[in-house]
C-alpha cells in the first residue's frame, strides 16, 4: 500500500483515549490508516513536516444555519454598526448603489444599539417604496418597512397576529416594523423560494468561511420549510453543491417539521415524512439528512422562550405576567412530532425555556418508550434553561443537547437582565450537562451568534460576557479538553456519527484541522490560529501556505527534497 498523505513531526491530540497522542498520521482514500508505528515501512504520494503544529480532528459545529449565513455573506451587513445613525447610514449606502427589488439586511441585534430598534418612519423614509427586511441575529425576529408591511397585506393596525407570532405594534396600534417568530413569514413568503443556484452559491461562501475556522463538519439545523428554510427543494441545492465542488464541509441536513406531510405505508395512521420514506439517517459521508427540526418555543433575548417564572427587567421581575410561549398548542406539538417519530425521524426539538425543555422531554421519551430508538440520537437544540431536575432527566432519556457558548459574549449581559439572579445558574450549562452523562454537542447557531470555534471552546472555558463578567454559573465552566470533545468527539455523538469522525482513529475518516498550537495548554484559545483544514485527507483550506512546490515525495530514504512543509511560527491565516 502507497498511502496518499502523510503527516509527520506533528503534536496530534487524537481525542481517542486508546492513543491519546501521536506525532505521525497516515491517510489513504480519505480515511485514517493508522498512527506512528502502525505506518512503519508504508510510502506516500505526499509527506507534509508539520514542523510542530498541532492537529486536531476537524471541527463540528452541530447546530448552524449555512444558509442563512451564506445568503448574509451577499447582503448588506449592519453588524458593524454601533447605533442606530450607523445602521441608517449603512442603508442609505446600498440604496445608493443597489437597484435589486429587495433591500436585504444581515447582523442585527438590539444589544447592539442600547436595546433599541429602528425606526419604521427612518426606514421609511431611507427605502420609500422599495420593501426592507432585515434579519435579527436570533432568528427569532426581523425588522421590516411599510412597504414590505403593504405586499404582505400586514399593514393595516387591525391585521390579525399569527399563530405563534407577532407583529408588534406601538400604543396607537401601528406596526413598528418588528416581526416576531412566525411573524416574519408574512414577508418571508414573498421572498421565498430562493433558486437552487443562489442556495448553492451561498453554500459556497458560507463553507470556505467554515474551512478557514477549521470546520470539517455542521449540521444544517432547518431546512425546507418554515421561516428557517429557504426553498421547499433545499436538499437538492446541497446535493448539487457537493457534486460541483462547492460544498467544502461535510453536511448533516434538518427538514424542518412543516416540510413533512403524511405518507401511507408506515403502518401507523398520520405517520408524516419524505417522498420515498427518506428519514433521519439518509445519505452518504458527504451529505445526509439529520433528525426533524420542530420550534418549541422562542428566544431569550426576544423574551419569547416557554420559562416556568416571569422574565425580569432591570434584573427584578416586572409583574407582568410574561413567561413566554409555546410556538403551537402543546398537544398539537406533540402530536406532530409523534407523527414524524414513528416515520423513523430523530427529534431535535428547539428548546431554549424550562417549560419548553419540559414539554420536549417529556414528547421525546413518549415517543422513544412507544417506538423504540431511532438511527441518530433525539435532541433539544439550546437547552438555555433548564433546572437542576431535568438535567438528570436529560441523561437517563439519553437526549442530546446543543448549548451555544457563543452566546455568552454578545448575549450573556442581556439574558443576565431577562432571567434575572435566581434563575441564572440554570443558564446555559455546561459541566453539570458533562458531570451527568449529557452528550453536549459544541455549535454556534450562525450567524445567530459568532461561529469561531476557537473562540467557542475558549467561551465554554471562561464563560466571560462582553462587560468582564462570567455569565451564569462559573462551575459550568468546562476544561480545554472538554471543550475541544464538545466540538469533536461528542458533536459526533449527538450527530449519530462517533463511527466515522470525531477523532483520529484508524478507518475513520481524514477530517483535520491544523493549529498553531495546542488547545489543551494555551493561555487563550481564541488566540491560535487555524494553518489548515482537511476533509478527506484532501485541503479545504491553507495547503498553499506550505512552501515549496507540490511535489511527489517518499516517506522512506532521503525526502527532505520532496517534504514539505508548514511552519505555524510564521504562516498566518
């Protein structure tokens, strides 16, 4: 056997407890032949000096919105602005320059303007006749101008709310131009479909970005459907990407609840799922279809998560009455999702308040205990808020969770405010999840929140806001190794894929990410910088920082004229 890569004189943090270290790494066909001494007396097509750098499984963000993130990278981006002048100003630039239908916006967050938002009459006046819809970070909500209002027949102070949303209104009943939850459909809907060509294309953007942060690996979370989707054929995008070379990461794929519809031939009456009976597990390496999305609740920062306590202002409760709601009826939820369970689909229900973390333990072990376990492992995506009694309720369930530590420095002061002291070290865990036997899957909800990985396990490891401040509970806090299991081994878990990634083990598939320097000893992860990432044994990113021509070299005799090199004193990202 010639093998096709060879990495050596590298510190591998492997992430298998059986060999833990080494410093050699083989690689034949995409997948991992062995370590160190298990490559004795094997040649290779080509031999890299890693000269010292450290390398890592490759990243797996669990839980983002690609999409989403790459349609962004081709909008206008207001998450610059600090202040409501600089995001008007940002708007009047592209009014002046962009003549599509649409004015689109990407990046805001009312954090980031002292908890206000636009004003419809501003945004009125910058776009005139020309229909405005700007995304708000959370996903959660959006900010929209009259004449968007108008096309989707929402204008009028008397246009009914829908079922699960809101479209917020001042005290003389007028839009504002925020649109909450299901909400945002109204507009959305003359938006939608994207074209798979454009889908594809934001693919593109979105997964180079992802390779240049060292991601190997994401799960899609919500495609189809809904106000998360972006195209009813959405998988169909993904498979065209991949097969012209535009897909540069691995891809674990969400239909969103609403894009299933009932099927016969399940043996179980209502059963819902794909044509052909397509369910959680579907696919290749490359690109498959991961569990069924569904949206329990809302968001923190909106105040529209499902909470069992009243949210706080000026951090005491404010009386109102406002603990948050359901998306839908609870039983009609329930009733869905077991519809969709007995078809074969895992769950990854959206859960971010206890009542919603509540409503989906309780659906998912029903379900479970009547059908059995499905291919992948059932899910709650966030888990933001969950109470000492359900964290052990979560592991005998053998439930996933998939808490965003990169919510702390953009959000942590914030959900501070809403939930107030005493509910506060139910925020967002981390170790107590890990100490329980909690599968918890690293992810970032992009472009919901900042996607770095690097800075994602250095979150988990010192919680810090934006303010200084450690956000919840500091014995939460996770270890470096922890932290970098959150976003190899244990992603894979809860992924349903520990067979194929996660580590670098023998027959597992060559996905790497090369560092500057090691996670496990850095003063600062953040700081290290990502020199290479590869899916397959094959380069997403960084392999032209290696010096040198791209040669052919031997593993055995004289190959310091055909090795090459990378050198992470001086290569920069």
């Amino acid at each position: 056997m010639k093998l096709d890569l060879l990495l050596r004189n590298a510190d591998i943090i492997t992430m298998d407890d059986r060999r833990p270290h080494a410093t050699s790494l083989g690689i034949w066909q995409g997948r991992i032949v062995g370590l160190d001494g298990d490559l004795d007396g094997l040649d290779a097509a080509k031999v890299l000096d890693l000269d010292g750098a450290t390398v890592t499984p490759g990243f797996i963000d669990a839980h983002c919105h690609t999409t989403w993130f790459g349609l962004g990278l081709g909008e206008v981006d207001v998450s610059g602005a600090r202040g409501l002048d600089q995001l008007y100003a940002l708007l009047e630039a592209d009014m002046a320059v962009s003549a599509s239908r649409w004015l689109m916006a990407t990046g805001f967050s009312q954090t980031l303007h002292g908890g206000a938002f636009p004003d419809i009459g501003v945004l009125d006046r910058i776009t005139g006749d020309r229909p405005l819809f700007i995304r708000h970070n959370s996903g959660h909500m959006a900010v929209v101008n009259t004449a968007a209002l108008r096309l989707a027949g929402a204008e009028s102070p008397s246009f009914p709310d829908p079922d699960g949303g809101m479209i917020v209104r001042d005290a003389d009943g007028r839009p504002t131009g925020l649109v909450q939850e299901t909400a945002q459909q109204l507009v959305q809907e003359l938006i939608l479909p994207y074209s798979l060509e454009a889908i594809e294309a934001a693919l593109d953007r979105a997964t180079r970005h992802y390779a240049s942060e060292g991601i190997t690996s994401f799960t899609e979370a919500g495609i189809g459907g809904g106000w998360i989707g972006h195209s009813p054929v959405e998988l169909a995008a993904y498979q065209r990407a991949a097969a012209n070379g535009r897909l540069h990461a691995r891809a674990q794929l969400m239909p969103v609840l609403d894009a299933l519809r009932p099927l016969e031939g399940y043996g179980t009456p209502g059963a819902v799922g794909l044509d052909l009976g397509m369910a959680s597990g579907f696919g290749n390496d490359f690109v498959s279809l991961g569990p069924a999305k569904v949206f329990l609740d809302g968001s923190l920062l909106g105040e529209t998560a499902a909470v069992s306590e009243d949210y706080c202002s000026h951090g005491h409760t404010d009386n109102s009455g406002n603990t948050g709601y359901f998306q839908a009826d609870p039983e009609s939820l329930r009733n869905r999702i077991e519809s969709a369970y007995a078809a074969g689909w895992s769950i990854a229900a959206h859960a971010i308040g206890d009542r919603a973390v509540d409503l989906a333990i309780s659906i998912i072990s029903h379900c479970a205990a009547k059908y059995g376990p499905r291919v992948l492992p059932n899910r709650i995506e966030h888990a933001s808020v969950t109470r000492p009694d359900q964290v052990q309720r979560l592991a005998d369930a053998g439930i996933a969770v998939t808490p965003q530590a990169s919510f702390f420095a953009e959000g942590g002061d914030g959900m501070t405010a809403s939930l107030g002291p005493e509910r506060l070290g139910w925020a967002y865990r981390a170790a107590s999840f890990v100490d329980a036997g909690v599968t918890l899957a690293g992810s970032s909800d992009r472009p919901v929140a900042d996607g770095n990985v690097l800075r994602g396990m250095q979150a988990f490891v010192d919680r810090r806001t934006s303010s200084g401040a450690v956000f919840g509970n500091p014995d939460e806090r996770l270890s470096p190794r922890q932290a970098l299991a959150a976003y190899t081994t244990e992603a894979a878990a809860a992924t349903g894929l520990s067979h194929l990634k996660g580590a670098l083990a023998p027959v597992k598939l060559a996905d790497f990410t090369v560092l500057s320097g090691s996670p496990l000893t850095a003063p600062d992860i953040a700081a290290l910088r990502v020199l290479a990432t590869a899916v397959g044994g094959a380069f997403t990113y960084g392999e032209g920082r290696f010096p040198g021509p791209d040669r052919v070299a031997e593993a055995a005799g004289n190959t310091s004229a055909g090795t090459t090199f990378i050198r992470p004193a001086t290569n920069r990202s």
